[in-house]
C-alpha cells in the first residue's frame, strides 16, 4: 500500500502511527500540543521514536466530547499539517469524519483520511477521498454498543463501508479497515 511517498508493506511488516491531537480536550494527551510550537516537538520526537506515519486530530472523540465546527478544526489542524508537510518527509494522516475538514486536508497535502465513522458520518467524504486519491483509513463504530452477534456485525459493519469506498472509486489499494476497539464496543464484547 502506497501512502504519500512511502510504501507499506503490510503483509510483511507492522508499521506505528504516532497520534497528534491538536485539541484542548483529547483524551490521550490533554492538549499539551495544540500550539504549533509543541505539535511539531512532539511529531520530532515521535519519528525519532519510530513513528512511521503521523495522525493529526482536531477534534477529540473522546466520550461526552463536544462537537467543533468544520471551520475551528480546519483552524486547529491546519498550520500542524502544513509545518510538518514542510519539516517532515513521513506520511501525514488527518482524522476527521467531516468532508469539509477532509477537503481542505487533502488540498494541504495529507496523505490518509483517518474517518472513526467509516465513511457513514457524511456522505460527501468518499467523493472526497476519491477525488484527491488519498488513502483512508475506515473504523467501525456504531451510535449504540448493540449487537446480535458481535464479531459478524462488525465483519458487515466494515463491508459497509467497504462498499461505500469502492461506489465512490477509491481503489482497494487505498483502503485500510480498522475494528475501531473502544468505539462502540466494550472490551467484554471483544472476548465474545
């Protein structure tokens, strides 16, 4: 799989997405690198570490966060990704759900769309994804943890998706699917 500049050989080796969130609120970092100052520091020292693509957020997932608008997270990320575009040669990764943000991303140069909604969150992201020939990242997540059998629901959850990548054209070789653990799931349903 191409992402960017860089080849990845998945069925022969694993690769690590360092995370930057650019969010006052994220869970995983408590917004120490929403200034551009400390977004770049840290994504030195995550390809130092061994990062071999890097995700920016701007908006957190997190549960009860708060919906930001398309225009306030184009404004978080966008002077992120254009730094590290100019700083950095390693793939850049946006996660967003929204097309607008994917839009303005993929214009900038990100490589990956990162959609925790799996391309059922808004229907203009496909068309988005196919047209700048990005490749995506697509996880399953559900509104509700509700299922009849866990595993095969998940399975037909991610076809879903799957199709609506490949209706919208974007080729097999762009897509990633990710089982989205701790998005609607709980971990003791992992173990049914």
């Amino acid at each position: 799989m191409r992402i960017g500049k860089k080849e990845f050989d998945t069925e022969k080796h694993t690769y690590i997405m360092g995370i930057l969130n650019v969010t006052p609120d994220s869970f995983s970092d408590g917004g120490k690198y929403n200034h551009i100052e400390g977004a770049l520091k840290h994504a030195e020292e995550m390809i130092q570490e061994g990062a071999d693509i890097l995700d920016i957020g701007g908006e957190s997932t997190r549960p009860g966060h708060i919906k930001v608008t398309d225009e306030d997270e184009i404004e978080r990320i966008m002077p992120v990704l254009e730094g590290l575009k100019k700083e950095f040669d390693i793939p850049i990764s946006v996660d967003t759900y929204k097309s607008k943000v994917a839009q303005a991303a993929v214009l900038a140069g990100a490589d990956l769309i990162n959609d925790i909604w799996g391309l059922k969150y808004d229907d203009k992201m496909a068309d988005v994804i196919a047209k700048g020939q990005t490749a995506c990242c697509l996880m399953h997540n559900r509104e509700k943890a509700e299922y009849k059998n866990f595993l095969q629901n998940v399975l037909e959850d991610l076809q879903v998706s799957a199709d609506i990548a490949g209706s919208a054209g974007i080729k097999k070789d762009k897509i990633i699917l990710d089982p989205g653990v701790g998005f609607g799931k709980t971990y003791e349903m992992n173990l049914e």
